[in-house]
C-alpha cells in the first residue's frame, strides 16, 4: 500500500509523490470535496490540480464521481489524486459512487498509489469524526442528496489534521480537533503545509 497525504497540494516533497508512483504517467484526478462550491470555483480547482500534475510530469484526468464508469477509470491509472474541499461531501461521493471500494480494493493490492491534501488526506483515516470541527458535515445533504458518511476508507489508523499552524487554519480549528482527540484518546497526527505522510507498506514517515 503507497499514499501520500499532505496538507497542501504536495506540500515540500512533490519529488516525493513522484518517486512514489515511478514515472509519471496516467493519473485521476478527483476533485468532488468541491462539489459544493459555485461551478466556476469547482472547474477552476480542476484547472489548478491539473496544471500542477502536469508540470510534475503526469497526464492527468478527472475522474468526476458524479458520473463515469469509476471501475475502468480506476483500471486506466497507476495513483489518483485527490484534492481537498469538504471531506464530508468527499466521503458522500465516493461511497455513492462506489468508488470508495473500488480505490481501496486497488490500493490495498499495490494496483493503485493513493495521494491527496486536506480533504483527500482526512478521508484516508479511520473515522471522520472530529472533522467537523473544520468542514461543515450540513453540506452533505443539499449537495449529494444522501446522509452523512461518519467512517472513513480506513488506510491509516491515525487522524489527520492539515493546515496546522498554517495561514489556511485562521480559524484556529487545528487546536479544536488536537483538543478532541487528546479528550477522546484518538490517535492524531497534525501536518503543516509543508509536511506529508508517507506510507509505504508497513513504513509510514511524516516529512
């Protein structure tokens, strides 16, 4: 199993993701945490995801869980890349989707390396409880029709917490989640925009 969670975009270490998925080459791009932003602000995150993804080497292609047919997408690509908006909304989208098993199914055999920030890196965990802190679970209704999702794709066992210290947590949310999984007992690991978590088999670094 290979994923590469970081904050923001690739945080310091894009050589890192490149490496990770050995030359670039056809990757998904899934950008449905902004599934309920304005269209213009959704396709312009695509336009800045793809444009970073290129520079790095990559052909990128969104794969919209909206609508396709996730199983060949997902068959056509070495990693994905999932970008970071609403992680409930994330979440809602891919179990409706099914794409959800399908990328776990995948990642799981070595078929498929999994990166993503904020959003995209959060749904990786366990559990997305404790999130709400950060993105608004209310979303989820209005913009998928379904009930809110409260487990995640469970490729780590701890909870993220991106943007920690950074100028995107201006709210201070960071310290409201440490706060609630120190209560809870909850296993955390806090990332800045420069830091990603590296996992790679049995060995996972924080750098």
């Amino acid at each position: 199993m290979k994923l590469f969670l970081a904050s923001y975009r690739f945080g310091a270490h894009a050589e890192k993701f490149v490496a990770m998925t050995g030359t670039p080459g056809r990757i998904a791009v899934i950008a449905n945490a902004a599934d309920s932003w304005p269209d213009a602000a959704r396709a312009s995150a695509v336009t800045s995801e793809v444009r970073g993804l290129r520079e790095l080497g990559f052909s990128p292609e969104e794969l919209d869980l909206r609508s396709g047919d996730v199983e060949s997408a997902l068959d056509s690509v070495a990693a994905v890349w999932v970008r970071g908006g609403n992680t409930f909304v994330l979440r809602s989208r891919l179990r409706l989707s099914g794409a959800d098993e399908e990328i776990a199914r995948r990642v799981r055999d070595g078929r498929l390396v999994y990166g993503g920030y904020s959003a995209g890196a959060c749904v990786a965990s366990r559990s997305l409880r404790g999130i709400e802190a950060a993105d608004d679970p209310n979303e989820v209704r209005p913009t998928t029709g379904s009930d809110v999702v409260w487990d995640g794709l469970g490729f780590v066992d701890v909870a993220l917490i991106p943007h920690f210290g950074s100028i995107l947590d201006d709210t201070q949310t960071g310290a409201v989640m440490v706060d609630r999984y120190s209560r809870d007992g909850t296993p955390y690991l806090t990332l800045d925009d420069d830091q990603v978590l590296l996992v790679d088999g049995d060995r996972q670094e924080r750098l």
